[in-house]
C-alpha cells in the first residue's frame, strides 16, 4: 500500500493522469501487462526500427461477458457459418472475362495468311499430281506389258538376229544385196518369225483392238520395244493408248502425214513422251548423255517391223530442237530439197561418229526415220530431242 500512495503521489507531482491499474484488471493480467511493456522498452532502448503497437484497449470489468453469454456467441457464428455454406452454389459466383487483346489486321498479317495458303494448296496440288501419275504409269505399264505378251515381240525379233548372226553362209549384206529395197535370201527361220508378227498386226487392225496399228518400234539394250499407231492428227494418241484407253503416258504414234504404205515414205517421224519413269521414248534421252551417247550413237540398231517387211535403221544425226527448226517437215518439191534437208540435219548433229563418210547417205534415194520427244525443260516446252536414223536394211517378205 505504501508503495502504491508513493506512485500516486508521483504521478501528481508529474501532472499525469493518476489511474490503479488494479482496479482495472486481474493480478494475471496486471503480470502480462506489466511484462509486456518492459519488453516494448527494452526493443525502445535498442533502437530497433521495429515499432510495436502497445495494446491499450484493456477491458472494463462492465465489458467483460460472461462465459455463457460468450458461448452462445460461438455457437451462433458457428450455425450461421454452416448455414452460408448449405445455400452457396456456383450461380452465386460473379464471374469475369479478362478482355483479349485485339489483334491489329496490318499487310504484313494478310501477305502472311496468303503465302500459308498458297503454300497448303501447292502441296496439296503436288499430292494429287504425283498420286495421279503414280496411277497411271502403273496402268500404262501394265497395258504395254499384256501387248508385248501378246505379240511375242522381244522374243521373235531377238531370235531373227541371232538367225542373222549365226547364218554360216550369209552376212546381212549379202542377204540384202546392194540394193535396200530389194531382198535377195532370207533365212527360213527369220522368215517364219517375221511371217507370224506381220499376221498378229494384221489381226490386231482387222478386230479392231488397236485399229490404227502400222507396226511396231524397237531398240534393243533400251525399253523401247512398243506397238506403232497413227491418228487422225498429232494430238489424237498424245494422251491413249494403242487400244483408246486416256493415259498421260500416250503411245508411240507416227505423224498423221506419214503414208499408210510403209515404203513409199522417205521421212517417218515417230513420236513418244520422255517419261521420268524411263518408258516411252524417255529412252533417246540416253543418246545425249555424255557417258553413253558415243556407244549408243555409234553401235545402236533399231528395228521397225510392219506388213511391208523389216526394217533396220542406225543414227545418222542428233541434236536439240526447238520452235521454228522445221525438223520434221514432209513434203519436198524435188529431190533438191530432200537432199538439202538431209545436209541440213546433219550439219546440226552434236558429233558424226560412224558416219563421218556421211556423204554416202545424202542422195535422193536415202530414207530418214526420225525419233521426236521432250527435253522436259521448263524454260522452252517447245525444246525437243531430235534423233535422225539412216535405213540401211530392209527384209521382205515376197508372198
């Protein structure tokens, strides 16, 4: 008591608000209380720059509740609690779209677009092509093998040249004699090969089947081995078959002005595509690669058999042409003509090989097949390759 009259009088010496601490709080909180501040003053004394509120909102003794009036205050925050929760739902969520961005339509966004799509449809255009072509070389393929089935043709050519080869008495020349229109012996067995392929072409003009057959090609050491047809004009077997069939791969055909009598011609010109699948005449490209062209130039025999005999070419000049070099021109006024055409196609030959005594061959009476196909250059569609092969042999039959 002494010490607390000593206080009271200190604080009105001080001019404070004189207050007893116990006649506002318990002896237990009077201890935290007092533990609290002398804490506050130690950090104070520190210099800490940490600031703690103190706490002075210390409790009257009216405003302390009882503990059952503080349980029921529990008890009701807890129902209204549970309450909230039995009546919450996602419909009483406010929901909200974060705004996009709007995208600025510019050029650069346009030219964009359009070189993707471009882009999408060249592939898909591409895809289509090449399925479309992958179809058709294999029905083409197929067409032209069931021909060859049909006319036996490699066997029988094959077996006549080894009759050739292997006559004991004969050579080719002296079968032919000096005259090429003219034949003066012919091996039996030849005879009979050549006799039972002039019937199958016949027959296959007679049916009907390849109507406008006028006989057929073959190189040997190459694929070209086909059936020779000729239309109404240069465009009508540029996409069919010899039986009608629309293919990209085309036939092997003759230029429409080419006479139907086989011998009376002096210029045959043949035509074929350059497929990159190596059929049709894909195969005169090889005259002009430089690892073979001087072998194929120089020992290449081609075989043309029709109803009015066999005949038996070799090159005689090739070269790359394009639009306005009249390589495949017909009709001469005179022999004059014929013999300049034949200077000429010669003189643009890429090299003479065996024909080097090539004046041999240009007179009137010699005949010229000519083989036409594309260069498949994309800056001139109109660029072809051009091979021009000498008759030198012709076998007949007489009957």
């Amino acid at each position: 008591m002494l010490k607390n009259l000593r206080n009271k009088k200190k604080h009105q010496n001080e001019s404070d608000e004189i207050f007893l601490i116990e006649d506002c709080i318990s002896e237990e909180e009077k201890c935290n209380n007092l533990i609290t501040l002398e804490m506050i003053e130690d950090k104070q004394s520190d210099n800490t720059k940490n600031i703690f509120p103190i706490k002075n909102d210390f409790q009257t003794k009216n405003e302390i509740t009882s503990e059952n009036e503080l349980s029921k205050f529990e008890t009701a925050s807890e129902a209204s609690f549970l309450s909230s929760l039995e009546n919450f739902s996602s419909d009483k969520i406010d929901y909200f779209e974060i705004p996009k961005k709007k995208k600025k339509n510019n050029a650069a966004t346009y030219i964009r677009a359009g070189v993707l799509v471009a882009c999408v449809g060249t592939f898909i255009f591409s895809g289509i092509k090449i399925i479309n072509w992958y179809v058709d070389s294999i029905k083409a393929n197929n067409i032209y093998n069931q021909i060859q089935d049909e006319f036996n043709r490699t066997s029988a050519l094959s077996a006549a040249k080894v009759s050739i080869k292997n006559s004991k008495t004969l050579t080719l020349n002296e079968m032919i004699g000096s005259d090429v229109d003219g034949i003066d012996f012919t091996p039996p067995e030849l005879l009979s090969l050549y006799q039972d392929l002039k019937k199958k072409l016949n027959d296959a003009i007679q049916t009907g089947k390849y109507p406008d057959t006028i006989g057929w090609i073959k190189i040997p050491g190459t694929r070209i081995d086909y059936l020779i047809v000729q239309g109404i004009d240069n465009e009508q077997y540029l996409t069919k078959t010899p039986d009608g069939i629309e293919n990209k791969h085309g036939s092997i055909f003759a230029d429409f002005r080419t006479d139907k009598i086989y011998s009376n011609n002096r210029h045959i010109v043949l035509y074929g595509h350059n497929m990159s699948d190596g059929s049709m005449f894909s195969a005169v490209e090889d005259f002009f690669w430089p690892y073979s062209n001087w072998d194929l130039f120089n020992t290449t025999e081609i075989q043309v058999i029709n109803p009015d005999g066999l005949y038996i070419y070799k090159p005689f000049s090739m070269y790359k042409a394009t639009k306005g070099n009249n390589y495949i021109k017909y009709e001469f006024e005179n022999d004059g003509q014929w013999v300049e055409f034949l200077q000429n196609i010669y003189d643009q030959s890429l090299f003479a090989g065996w024909t080097s005594n090539y004046k041999k061959y240009i007179n009137k009476s010699t005949k010229i097949l000519t083989f036409s196909t594309c260069t498949n250059n994309m800056l001139d569609e109109h660029e072809r390759y051009v091979l021009h092969a000498v008759l030198v042999d012709i076998i007949r039959d007489d009957d």
